[in-house]
C-alpha cells in the first residue's frame, strides 16, 4: 500500500520552516547558521536535502540566485498552523474540540496569562458569531 503524502512536518522540518517563516526568504546557509544556534548542528548537505525534501512535498518554492538558491514559505505560518491543528483535532481527538481543549488545560502547561489570552480569544469568536 503506497504511503499517503503528509500534509504535516516532521520534528525536523518543522524546525526549517520556522527557520523560512521567520526569515522570509533564505539561503541553505542561513538555514544552517541558524539550527546551529540553536543547537541542532547539521551538514550543509544535510540541510540542503531537508530544504530539497520540503520543496518536493510543496511547503517551501526555490528560486536561483547566482550558484545557490534562496527558499520561501509556499503557505503562510498561520495557515500551516491552523492545518497542523486540524490534522491533531482529527486524528488526536476524533473531530472533537471540547476534548482537545480539556486535554490541554489538564497537561498543566497554560499560565494565568495564557488563560487569559485564550479567554478572550473565545469572548471574541463568541461576539463574532453573533454578528
């Protein structure tokens, strides 16, 4: 059975494409001085496959410039994130937002000021509905 292409990132291409996101548009050198500040130390090669992988699933277009190419983003940040919450909601959750949300706020990980935030967050999706 022939695998289905993922609509989602790997660990690793996740860390690229913020890399591209934060960015805007970037070389394979760029990409590498920044996973290496941030910890992650890999190979010009090893980018440059990353970078090739992600162009060939559709996440990030490639123009040539010179003898390298620069990368850009194919879909914006808040669109790809809305996407990846998508795929957790249906496969993590069954569809089911009310399970997902309480799972959430049981992992412990929501501050006062991310509780907040969220609060009005849904006070202004609520007035919105209403419209």
């Amino acid at each position: 059975m022939a695998r289905r292409k993922a609509s989602t990132y790997t660990e690793v291409e996740l860390e690229f494409m913020h890399v591209v996101w934060e960015s805007g548009e970037v070389g394979t050198e760029e990409v590498q001085r920044v996973l290496r500040r941030s910890g992650r130390g890999l190979s010009d090669g090893s980018v440059r496959k990353v970078l090739s992988i992600l162009v060939r699933k559709g996440h990030l277009t490639r123009r040539k410039t010179g003898r390298s190419f620069l990368y850009k983003a194919k879909i914006p940040q808040k669109k790809a994130n809305i996407k990846m919450v998508q795929d957790l909601l249906k496969r993590g959750f069954r569809g089911s937002p009310s399970l997902m949300m309480a799972a959430l706020l049981e992992s412990r990980t929501v501050n006062k000021r991310d509780m907040k935030r969220i609060q009005q967050l849904i006070a202004k999706y609520e007035r919105q509905s209403e419209q």
